[in-house]
C-alpha cells in the first residue's frame, strides 16, 4: 500500500465524521465522502497531495453531498422531505473542515456505529466500511459471505442507525461506559475473527486482524484515560506478535509450544507490555487487561517449558470471576492442567461438557485429546482428535488434529487387511 493510500485510510474516517457531524445524513454522506477518496486517489499521484488533504477531501465530500441531497430533493418535493433533508448551505453547525474542540469525529463516528440497535454482526461491518475504510468486498472476503449477502447488512445497518435518530455527538455520561464496552468488543471480535479465522482455508487472515490493531491504536489515543482501551491493544499486540511463527511454510498450524520464539514481534512485544504494565497499576483490572497480562507471561516466557502457568492459572480464576464465558474456562482448564497435571484440567473439563455454548466446539475435544495424551490414555485421546477434526471448521484446525489422530494409531500387524483409516 503506498503513501498516499495509507493517508486516506487514516482520513476517511475523520472526514466521514466530520461530514456527518456538519450535515447529518450517514448514509449519503458515507457516498460522498467514498466519492471524494476516490477523486483524491486518482488526482493526487497526479498532482500532488493538498497541504491539508483533511479540508480537501471534506470540500469534495461536501460538494458531492449537496449534489447527491438535490437530487434526492428532486425525487422527493413533499415539503417534509425537504425539511428534513436541507441543503449543506441551510445548515447553521460550525464549518466540517474545521476540526472540532473538545472531541475527535472519529471516536463519534466509533460509538455511531456500535449503536446498541445494531446487531454485532452489523456493527462489525458498518465499523469496518465506515470508520476502517474498507471495501464492502473486502469486508465480505473476511467474514466470508457474498459481496451481495455483505451490502445488504451494511445497507440496513446505516438505515436503523438513521431510523434511531441517534445524533451525531458522544453519548451522555449515564451511556458512555456501555457504548465504550461495545465498541472494545466490536474490536476485539474482528481482531479474533482475523487472527483466528473460525472458517476456511487460512489459519488467520491478516487484513482484519490489522485492522483491528489500527482502530485499537486510535482509540487508545482518542481515550488515553481508558485502561481497557489500552488493555485492549496490549492484548492484541502481545498476540499478534506470535503470528510469524503460527504457521509453516505449507500454512500448516504450529502450537505455540513449538513455535520458533526468535520469530515473534520483539516490538509489539514490547509495547504491549509497556501498556498492560502502565494499566494495570491504575485499579482494578477489566477483563481485556488480564487477558493482556496472560498473553504478557506467554510471550515473555523464554521457552514453552519455562513459561509460568500458576500465574496463568490464577490470572483465568480472576477472569472467571467476572465472567461466565465458556472459553475463559476452557483455557483456565488448560492452564490448571499445565500447571497441577492433567488430570486436574481433565476434572475441570468434565464440569464443562455439559455447557450447551461448548458441546458444539472443536476446541473442546482437542483440549480433551491434548490433557488425555498427556495422561497417557492414547485410545481416548485418538477418539477425541478424531471428534475435534470432525468439528473444526477451518482447514488449517482439521488438518492439524488429524494428524495428532494418526500420530496416535496402533501400529498394524504386517498383512492386516483393514488397517484402521485416518479421519477424511
């Protein structure tokens, strides 16, 4: 990507919002300003980048939004429709080039888009159209859907943000907090969708994953005070950081335990622990600051072998108490398992098997396969490799259980005319 590709994805979102700040409108307005982008992106290899690209792009956005809210005047001459959509010129709020004083229109336009009448779903996309800059074919691409499947949802994402009359400006004290835990969560789930790919032919798939990190930055500068915001990022520097080393070189899935270490992000590494250390002394830590601090020990630990599960263990106790998430315990399992013996997390796991929210998950039979391996009990543990390659959705997964399955096959007698077959 080049220059000047990197600062239209970096301005979009301010432009947008401060588009939709001056004039209202999301919805035509986010046309508008994909219009200017592309105008920008033709004309400035050409001629050069405008001294403030910001006022540049918002002048064309406006101009096109005016142009494309006549139009629809045109269409539309029942004076209410005309009340309700005046022209640019009409309106009375300060000039959209000029920024505004006690707020940034990004972090509106970040809490816009996480609207509580919004779905995850959506706003996951709008978040990523609007406020990433993404195409609605990339978008597509990464939640892999169809492009169509992928406009309707932003199409009726913008249209019920407009139908609820949210106005343009950060919510009320009373509704900040709830609508920042939206957002963070909104980033954390296209950061693990990326990093993670819960389907396909990849193990993870960078553009999302990037993205995620990118807007995690931003919202960390726009709310320095927030120790979840920097909680967030470090969590996703500190994980991100072993993505080198996940895979071969034939995409095959490489646990972290025998990952090449000399290959993790020695710089993401240090600034997520910078963050997570300068959180975490400021209170009570919030979830995604302990999960920093798990994923801080991994990272940190020279070797597989040294790295220190009791601390592990106990840092998933405190996440539990907090949470009921079925995967916070399933990996609390693992680390009791790693740091008292496998039995103990074998224990743990039997309390779990009744949760409807796992009994449908590969990963639960894979911890199971990989503590029952441990215990010795090779038969049951080639069963439930079996079972998790069976359930795992992303080929990378199916690919690596399987193997652990046929690593665990009794050898076969010379002449046996059925030899026991590994799982397709």
């Amino acid at each position: 990507m080049g220059a000047s590709e990197d600062l239209l994805r970096e301005l979009a979102p301010q432009v947008l919002g401060a588009v939709v700040r001056r004039y209202g409108h999301f919805d035509l307005a986010e046309d508008a300003v994909q219009e200017a982008l592309l105008a920008a992106a033709t004309q400035w290899p050409r001629d050069g980048v405008p001294d403030d690209p910001r006022a540049w792009l918002v002048t064309v956005a406006a101009r096109r939004l005016t142009d494309l809210l006549r139009a629809e005047q045109a269409r539309r001459r029942r004076e209410d429709t005309v009340a309700a959509r005046a022209l640019p010129d009409d309106w009375l709020s300060p000039p959209a080039d000029r920024p505004p004083e006690a707020s940034d229109d990004t972090l509106v336009l970040l809490f816009m888009c996480c609207h509580p009448s919004l779905s995850p779903p959506s706003q996951l996309a709008l978040t990523l159209r609007a406020v990433g800059g993404l195409t609605t074919a990339e978008i597509a691409r990464a939640f892999m859907v169809s492009e169509a499947t992928m406009t309707r949802r932003i199409t009726r994402a913008k249209q019920r943000v407009k139908d609820s009359g949210v106005p343009f400006r950060l919510p009320g004290a009373a509704e900040r907090a709830e609508r920042t835990r939206a957002v963070l969560h909104t980033l954390y789930l296209i950061f693990n969708e990326g990093y993670a790919s819960t389907s396909g032919p990849d193990l993870h798939r960078a553009e999302p994953a990037a993205e995620a990190i990118r807007l995690a930055r931003m919202l960390h500068r726009l709310l320095p005070g927030d120790a979840e915001a920097a909680g967030l990022l470090a969590l996703m520097l500190l994980t991100d950081a072993r993505r080198p080393a996940r895979t071969g070189r034939d995409g095959a899935l490489i646990p972290m335990a025998e990952q090449d270490r000399t290959l993790w992000n020695a710089a993401f590494i240090a600034e997520g622990v910078e963050l997570v250390t300068a959180a975490l002394s400021r209170g009570t830590p919030g979830p995604y600051q302990l999960q920093a601090a798990i994923a801080a020990l991994h990272d940190e630990a020279p070797t597989a072998a040294e790295t220190d599960w009791p601390q592990i263990a106990a840092l998933y106790e405190l996440l539990l108490r907090g949470s009921a998430n079925p995967m916070i315990a399933l990996n609390h399992a693992v680390a009791v398992a790693m740091a008292r013996g496998p039995r103990a997390g074998l224990d743990l796991l039997e309390e779990l098997a009744g949760d409807e929210r796992l009994s449908g998950d590969h990963r639960l039979y894979a911890v199971r396969a990989h503590l029952l391996e441990m215990s010795g009990e090779h038969a049951g543990a080639l069963a439930a490799y079996q079972e998790a390659a069976r359930r795992a959705m992303s080929l990378p997964q199916q690919r690596y259980l399987n193997a652990k399955a046929a690593g665990l096959e009794p050898d076969v007698p010379e002449g046996d005319p059925d030899p026991p077959q590994p799982v397709a």
